[in-house]
C-alpha cells in the first residue's frame, strides 16, 4: 500500500467512526448498524467494571458481556439510550495504524455526555477499536470503551 492509499484509508476509517458518533446521538439505530462488520464484537467488560453503564448490568441481565453482531450490539445500545435520554459523544485524537492492507487498529480519547430527567454522567476515556475492509467499506470489527473519569451530576 503506498503513502496516499494509507492516508486514504485512515480517512475513511475517521469518516467512519464520525458516523458512528453521529448516528449513536440522534438514535438513528438503522445507521448506527451500519458502521459494524458482520461478526462485530463490543466488550462490555471494561464498561461494568467501571459501573459508568447505570444500566449496563440490568440490560446484560446475565448474558455474556462481549455482544456479537450489529443486531445484537444496535439493540444493547438503543436500549440502554432511551428515546428521552440525550447524549453527545466526541471523539478526537485518533490513533490509527494500519496492520494489512483491509485491517487496522485504532485509539480514540473520548468525552461523553449522558442526562435524563436532570442527572447523568459525564465520561472520559478511550475507544480501542479494530476495523476491517470489506471492498472499499471499512467497518468497526472490535470495540472497547475503556473510562478514565465518570462525574456525575443532578440538578
């Protein structure tokens, strides 16, 4: 892979993690789908062990914690973002490496923002992702939000 193709790719993959952003906030759940690879993977894990998930553990419900699939991961996080919940999330300082010609890895720190009814959190941390290329589509094959700092707040 030469010099502008790598560029090219890191670009479509910033692209594509902006529409996961995107999509997660205005709860467009069809788009939100989208940015995953078939056989996607989303690691919980990090996540309940920080306890920012208010209700991560009660939407497990005992179930392994590493969800597999768009499917699976769009109907854990549509349910853990109700319709009345707003939130923003950022994304910024990209670490991307490309490790073949359809697969790289990524590092993103990350602020989120989370309020319902006057309380919420406010996150920081890191999303460790792997990414694959099917054609000219790149796609999130892993993700793992890994929290630095929860504040949380009420009105």
């Amino acid at each position: 892979m030469d010099r502008l193709e790598e560029l090219s790719a890191i670009e479509d993959i910033k692209r594509l993690k902006a529409k996961y952003f995107r999509t997660l906030d205005t709860k467009d759940w069809s788009g939100f789908a989208s940015v995953f690879a078939p056989d996607a993977q989303m690691d919980m894990r990090a996540e309940l062990r920080h306890q920012a998930g208010r209700n991560a553990g009660t939407l497990l419900q005992g179930r392994d914690p590493v969800l597999v699939g768009p499917d699976v991961i769009t109907a854990f996080v549509s349910a853990a973002l109700p319709a009345e919940l707003t939130s923003v999330h950022q994304g910024y300082m990209p670490e991307i490496i490309l490790t073949g010609p359809d697969s790289a890895s990524g590092i993103w720190a990350m602020t989120d923002y989370l309020e319902q009814a006057g309380t919420g959190i406010h996150g920081y941390g890191h999303y460790h992702e792997t990414y694959r290329r099917y054609g000219d589509t790149w796609l999130i094959q892993t993700l793992e939000l890994r929290r630095i700092r929860v504040d949380t707040f009420e009105d």
